[in-house]
C-alpha cells in the first residue's frame, strides 16, 4: 500500500485535534438550551454533517464536470471519494435529525420539506455509489458515474431552499433566553464543528483517494503478471 504523505499525517493530527476542541466547545463551553436540554446538543453534529454533506457534493459536482472535459481520472477518484463521504454524512443528517426532532415534535420523522428532500438526496447518491459499484469497466462507468453526480446535484439547492420555498413549522429551531437565534457561546460551538467536519471531511477524502490509488496500482500489476504469464 502507498504510505501517507507527510501532508496527508500532519492533517490527521490537526483533524484529531480541532475535532477535540470542537468536543469540549460543544459539550462544555455551550450552555444548555432551556427547553431540549441536553438533547439540543445533537444540534452540532447534525448541522455540521449537513454543511459537509452538501459541501461534498459540490466537490462531486465539480470533479464529474472537470473529468468529462478532460479524461483525467484524478478527477474521477475525486468524485468518487466524495460520493461516497457525502453518503456517511448524509446518513448522520438523517439518523440525528430525528432525535434532534423528537423533543421538539414528539415524533420521529415528519415529512416537512427539508428531511423529506433530504432522504431524496440520501437515495440520489446511494444509488451514484451503486453506479460505482456496478460491473461496468472503465471509462464507460466513469461517464456515466460523472453526468449522474451533475445531475444528483440538482437536489442540494432544492434542500437547502426547502424550507424558504415550501415553509415549514416542524422543522425545530434553537431557542434562547433572548427569544431566538443562537446564544453567542452557541454559535461558537457551532463554528468550531462545522470546521471540525470539515477537517475530517477533508482527511477522509485525502485517505480514500490514497485507498483508490493502492486499488489502482494492485490492479495494474495483476495484469502485467497476466500478460506475462500468457
């Protein structure tokens, strides 16, 4: 297997550490809010995994539209690790948002605009990743895979303007003494892991396309020892 570059180790340890700041910021430095109580806290993880969620997919968008114009398939392992990032964080999104929910609703899922449009998106890259997983080869797959990632991209918009465009009373805001918005120590604790997602976002895809490459190179010798051997 490849080994990390020197780049690639630094970022797992400041990944490690931002990720622990942004642990004490939310469980520690953040008051609790008055009517969930400790429950809000889930509020961190959820919107942070959402922001990189979409952000994920931007890159997917980006890289398929760079691929199909130049062939490159750097761009294309690129797409692919994001896809598939997108697809844990997604997941996140939807199995903490409905906690989160619970002790705002008194039920588990609702289908208000955003999560409804969030599963959308949740089945609209699971089904990129089956693509990738398919049995077709080569640059056929590649293509395919890229105008799907352009097209999947369409639903990131339409979650995110959901509510605006659609209205929603289900979906639960944070309350404060000062009678809404966040309290100042909250949206720190915010920040902090919305930038501590990103770090890992970016760690995981540096990881995943190092995984690629190890695939690619396996693959590579295995066919030259076939041909060899014939």
């Amino acid at each position: 297997m490849l080994k990390p570059s020197k780049t690639q180790t630094v970022l797992g340890w400041v990944t490690f550490i931002v990720t622990l700041f942004a642990l004490y910021m939310t469980f520690i430095y953040a008051p609790l809010e008055k009517v969930m109580g400790v429950v809000q806290k889930i509020f961190y993880f959820h919107v942070a995994s959402a922001w990189n969620a979409f952000f994920a997919f931007f890159i997917v968008f980006v890289a398929s539209i760079v691929y199909l114009r130049t062939k490159n398939e750097k761009w294309d392992t690129i797409a692919k690790v994001s896809a598939e990032i997108g697809v844990v964080f997604t997941t996140i999104v939807l199995v903490t948002g409905p906690i989160w929910g619970h002790a705002a609703w008194g039920r588990w899922w609702t289908w208000e605009p955003r999560l409804t449009t969030t599963l959308i998106l949740w089945f609209i890259y699971l089904a990129y990743v089956l693509v990738r997983a398919s049995s077709i080869e080569g640059e056929k797959k590649a293509t395919m895979a890229a105008v799907f990632g352009i097209i999947g991209f369409i639903d990131v918009p339409i979650v995110f303007f959901a509510i605006r465009w659609w209205g929603s009373l289900a979906h639960p805001e944070v309350v404060t003494g000062s009678g809404g918005g966040l309290d100042p120590r909250m949206l720190h604790a915010l920040i902090a892991s919305v930038i501590a997602f990103t770090f890992i976002y970016f760690y995981l895809l540096t990881q995943g396309i190092l995984i690629e490459r190890t695939e690619a190179r396996v693959k590579r010798i295995k066919n030259q020892l076939r041909e060899r051997n014939n």
